[in-house]
C-alpha cells in the first residue's frame, strides 16, 4: 500500500490518454499557453471535442469521419499530355495544332519585327532631317557672310561714263556678298542716275565676280524751257538740261513742257502732243531721217512739218499714217531733190509732191496733183522738163508724185 502511494505520485507514463493536468503544458506543444477554465471544447458531427482526445482513448482507437478526415491528394496533368508519347507517331490534328502554333509564334514575331523596324525607320528619318537642316544652315550662314564676296566688277559697253561712275551709280562694291547684291535695283539706279544709259544689265559670275552690261542712249529732240533746253531720247526720257546753249539735235517748237528731270520722263502740257511727238520721232528713226531732222514744228496739230537738213520742208498734214508719209519723203529726197536745193515736199500716205524753192516766200504755189504725163508735157511746149528748168532759172515747179 506504501508502495502504491509512493508510486501515485510519479509522472503518468508515455503514451497513456488521460486529462491533462491543470497548469500544465500539454505535451509536444511548446510555447503554447495553457488553457485554463471550464470553457466548452468544439465538438464535430460525433459530439467529441476535436482539439483533446478522449481520456479513454487508447492505441487502437480510430479517428472519427467526417470533416477531420484528411483531403484526397491533388493529381497532377502533364501539360504534354496532348502530345504524342515517345516512339509513337503523331496524329494529324496534333501535326495541325502543332503547326498552327507555330505560325501564330511566326506571325507575332513578324509583327514585331515590322513595329521594331517601322520605329527605326522613324527615327533614323528624323534625325536624317535633323542633320540635313543643320548642314544646311550652316552652309548658309557661310554663304552669307564668308564666301560669295564681289571681288571683281567688270563693266561692257560703249558709253560716255567712266566705269568707277558707273559702278558707284550700280550700287555694288568690291566685299559685298554676291548673293545679297541688289540687282534690279542697280539696274534701275543706273538708268536714273546716269540718264544717257538706255538699258542696263547686270549679271552675277560666281563665284566672285559681277557684270554689268550698258547701253548707250540716243538723244532725239530737245523741247525748249525757261532758261535753256531739255534734251530726251525718243520715248521721252530727259537726259540732260542744257542753258546757254543751242543742242544738236532737232528741235520742238509748238510744245509745252511743265517738268523735265534728268532720269525721268518729260512732263507735257498736253498728253496728246506727246504722243504726237513720239510717233512722229520713231518714224524718223525708221525711215533714217533723224540724223539731219532740224525743226518739228507742232504749232498747228492738222499739219505738222518738219525740217530736214535745214533745207527740205516736210509737210506731214495730221499724225496719221506717219510711217507711211515720211517713206514717201525719204524716196522723194533721194530721187527729186539735188544736194544744196531748197525744196517743199508734200506728203500723203500714197503720194509726195516736191516743190523747188523756199516755201516760205510768197512765190510758192500750191501743189499740184497732175500726172507725170501731164507735167511732161508742158515741159516739151516750153522746151525744157520743169525739174530742169527750175535747176537753171531757180524758180519754183512742181514735180509729180513719186511712185
């Protein structure tokens, strides 16, 4: 009984079931508090608590069913499993299936592919464009103040001025820029500084060299002003203002002028005179008659006469069919008036009566319109032609119309 009593109060031996002692661990759970108390255990479907065994629980005893016991293990798939096993041959869905993939893999990387290439494109694009403007700036910027600099000047064409004048009157200088050179405007300015050039031309030689092309122009009449004489070429241009002094060039009479600046157009009264004026010039010049042309007389507007070789009377009647009319005098001229023989001609678009003698004196007939025929044969009653009559007595005839 002693025995008994001393051996009760060991420890419970190693795998008996029984309560556990209060304030005590439960065995294989370190760290975890002690529950204490007469808290109610969980139970399961089988009313036993689920965390404490059964005091009367042994070895043998089996675990209840239910919601304890474990989970059926997971089965693993083989993500290969559709395709063929080792030595065996492949099916022809798997052979489509597999080939689908693969262009489906082809096409994404192509597409890829053309993105990547589409971006590089890109890219290299710009910056293409980046380095052109660039460069292209920059050769500019060269351009424009390093290169291309006049260092020659050349100057063709007869002329009155000196060169170092025409230059200065262009404008341009030796250190310009070539490109930056103002060429219209030293056209212009050549014209109107220097009045006597006609026409001016300047042309650019790269890469250093400039010309300048200058025509000489002609003076065609001079149109008398209070204090002297302004001379212009036949559209009217003045070249220069004359005082003092008689020009020799034919001269205007009948004709006012308000306005004649060197380098401008001349200013008329009347703009009907001035055109007068300028036809009646240009069809000298075609018919070579303005080199001895004296006088244009103007006075009366219906019959315009000019002086030719301060001897030749030319009766043009109004400014129509000029062209015409001084044609007929130039052929007249050359055939029916001798040298040093003062004469009258007529003048129509069709025929020219020439007149021997001063047409001012008050000897002078009116012209007559007969034939040569007829005039032919008066000089036969008389003995003599009335072209050799009036040579020997100096007496004024008519001669007929030239053909």
């Amino acid at each position: 009984m002693d025995n008994q009593k001393k051996g009760s109060g060991k420890a419970r031996p190693a795998g008996r079931s029984g309560p556990p002692q209060q304030g005590k661990r439960p065995p294989g759970k370190k760290g975890a508090p002690a529950r204490s108390g007469t808290s109610p255990q969980r139970t399961g479907h089988s009313g036993q608590s689920r965390g404490t065994p059964s005091a009367a629980s042994g070895k043998g005893q089996k675990r209840p069913t239910g919601r304890t016991s474990a989970p059926p293990p997971k089965t693993k798939t083989s993500r290969v499993s559709s395709l063929p096993k080792k030595g065996e041959a492949p099916s022809l869905e798997d052979r489509t299936n597999q080939a689908r993939k693969m262009q489906s893999r082809q096409e994404a990387r192509d597409q890829n592919g053309r993105r990547h290439k589409r971006r590089r494109k890109a890219s290299t694009r710009f910056y293409s464009i980046l380095v052109v403007l660039f460069a292209v700036a920059i050769g500019v910027t060269l351009c424009m103040t390093v290169f291309f600099n006049i260092q020659t000047i050349q100057v063709q064409g007869e002329t009155r001025y000196e060169t170092e004048e025409i230059i200065r009157a262009s404008g341009l200088a030796k250190g310009k820029n070539l490109l930056l050179a103002d060429i219209k405007g030293g056209e212009e300015d050549l014209t109107v500084k220097l009045p006597y050039i006609g026409s001016a031309h300047i042309v650019r030689q790269l890469p250093a060299t400039v010309i300048i092309e200058v025509e000489e122009n002609t003076p065609a009449y001079a149109v008398q002003m209070e204090g002297g004489w302004a001379v212009a070429d036949e559209n009217g241009k003045t070249l220069e203002y004359l005082q003092g002094q008689v020009p020799s060039v034919p001269v205007v009479v009948g004709i006012s002028v308000t306005g004649a600046p060197p380098g401008y157009p001349m200013e008329f009264e009347d703009e009907e005179q001035k055109n007068k004026l300028t036809d009646l010039t240009k069809a000298l010049k075609e018919n070579n008659l303005i080199e001895k042309t004296t006088q244009m007389d103007f006075t009366n507007s219906s019959d315009i006469t000019v002086l030719y070789d301060n001897r030749i009377t030319l009766k043009c009647g109004g400014a129509v069919d000029l062209d015409a009319k001084l044609a007929m005098a130039q052929e007249a001229i050359a055939r029916k008036a001798p040298d040093e023989q003062k004469a009258t001609i007529v003048l129509t678009s069709t025929q020219a009566t020439v007149r021997f003698g001063d047409a001012s004196s008050g000897s002078s007939s009116q012209p007559s319109s007969s034939p040569p025929e007829e005039d032919a044969s008066a000089g036969d009653e008389g003995g003599s032609s009335p072209e050799s009559e009036s040579k020997r007595t100096g007496e004024n005839s008519t001669l007929s119309s030239v053909d």
